[in-house]
C-alpha cells in the first residue's frame, strides 16, 4: 500500500473457516530479504491502521539470554528494552503530539486471548506466560558483552524486530502483542562450539532445531485462534484509547491520517 513514508510491504486478505484476516510478512515474500533495520515500520503500521485493522498480533524469533528458556519454546513477552538507534520511531516528528504511557507494554486482552488459545497437548510447545524482549539494532548479532549487560538489565530475550514496530501500533490505537519462538542461545550464554556456514553458527543445538521448526509453525493457528476469539468484540484497554487526551483536548480529531507528521527525508 502506498503510505506518507513509503510503500507498505505486500498485505494479503485470507479467509480461514469464514474468519476474515491480514497477514503481513515484514521481512520480505519469498525470503529474508530484508533485515530489521531496513524494514519500513511506519509504512507497515500505517497501512494496517488504514485497512482498518484494531489488533496486530507479531511474530518474533528472538535468541536466549534467561537460564530456564530453551530453544523450541514460545513466549508471551510483556515488556520490552529498546537498544535500536536508526530507526524512526514516532509518527510525531516535530509535534506536540504522542506523549504515550508504554505500560503496559503490550495490549494485556490480546496477550491473555493468546494464552487462552495456547494448545496443551502431547507435543506442543511449552509457553512462557510472559518475558522481557531487548531489541537490538542488528543486523549483526550481539557480541558476549553486550549479552551479559542486556542481562544485567533484566531482558530475558534479545531479538531485532519488536521496535519500534510496538511503539508505533500504540500512537495509532492499535493493540499489539508479540509471540516469540525462541530460536537459538544468545552469545556466551552457553559454551556453544562455532559450526562453519549453519543458521546462527552453531548458536542452535542440531538436536533443537526440530524444536524450533515445530514451534515456529505452531504460531498462526495460535495467533488466528487468538484473532477470532476477539473478533467482533468491543476494545476497552489503554491502546484503544492511547490518543484520547490529545483528542479531548483538540490537538487531533478523528482521521488519523491527520494526525501523522511528514517523513523528513529518512528510511521509514
């Protein structure tokens, strides 16, 4: 879709047992095409908002950092450190406008819709209720220092993708909740021997990968479960109503496409 900053990526219409809902793959159609750095958050976020979208649920493969977590396993994080530095990250350049509180974080009715939709049965994945996510700048992955101080801040997870794609969804009253499969170990956090030209380098252990696929593939019935469980229901959390000052006191109405500042010449 076209938006203010820039093409969209693609969005597709599906229809599963005559629920009705918009999948959109952030990293590109075919492949990974695109790292997180280079994903045009604003344009996505926009287009939903004006696909008349109300609930985004992400999808998030995000490396270990808290002993207790293992690859193959999904969770449900309910706060977020944000170690981005290039990425525009309001839709409020130059405005008085998006003075948001960020707690909670994530929309707490669409997180508890996911856990109630959670599958219990042999072979499911195992879900943590809940987690802190870093968002690193990337491409590149974190070095063993840098693990040890996201640590120390208390991230239980580190991936690229959450900011400030969550930020975002809050300025357009859109609720937001991730689902992260937690694909490797993050560096340093286990002696893992380096393994020339594998997926992470020898950050998964070979016998997890299975893990991994299974719960990766887990999420969008997951996620659609969740999705429909909602559909139709009337919002009533803080991101439904997160503009509402600003409304009340004037400063926007009610056409959010008015709302937005124009891009300043950066990637979106």
């Amino acid at each position: 879709m076209r938006t203010p900053f820039g093409p969209s990526n693609p969005v597709h219409l599906f229809e599963k047992d005559g629920f009705r809902f918009l999948f959109l793959s952030r990293h590109g159609e075919r492949a990974y095409e695109k790292t997180a750095p280079f994903v045009n958050y604003r344009a996505n976020i926009f287009a939903a908002k004006s696909l008349g979208v109300e609930r985004i649920i992400a999808w998030t493969g995000p490396g270990i950092i808290t002993e207790g977590y293992r690859p193959g396993d999904l969770a449900l994080p309910d706060d977020l450190l944000d170690f981005t530095r290039n990425r525009p990250s309001t839709f409020y350049e130059g405005k008085g406008i998006g003075f948001i509180r960020q707690s909670p974080v994530f929309c707490e009715t669409l997180r508890g819709a996911v856990r109630a939709c959670r599958g219990t049965g042999r072979g499911a994945p195992r879900l943590h209720p809940k987690g802190t996510y870093a968002c690193t700048e990337g491409p590149r992955l974190e070095t063993p220092a840098e693990i040890r101080f996201l640590a120390s801040a208390g991230a239980d997870m580190v991936g690229m993708t959450l900011c400030p794609e969550a930020f975002l969804a809050r300025e357009l009253e859109i609720c937001y909740a991730p689902i992260a499969y937690l694909t490797n170990y993050a560096e340093g956090v286990k002696p893992m021997p380096y393994r020339r030209g594998t997926l992470f380098e020898g950050m998964l252990p070979g016998e997890s990968a299975a893990r991994v696929e299974r719960a990766k593939n887990a999420i969008p019935l997951l996620a659609i479960a969740a999705a429909r469980s909602l559909s139709g229901k009337e919002r009533d959390c803080p991101c439904a109503v997160s503009m509402e000052r600003y409304r009340r006191g004037g400063m926007i109405g009610d056409d959010f496409r008015k709302w937005v500042s124009a891009p300043r010449g950066r990637n979106g």
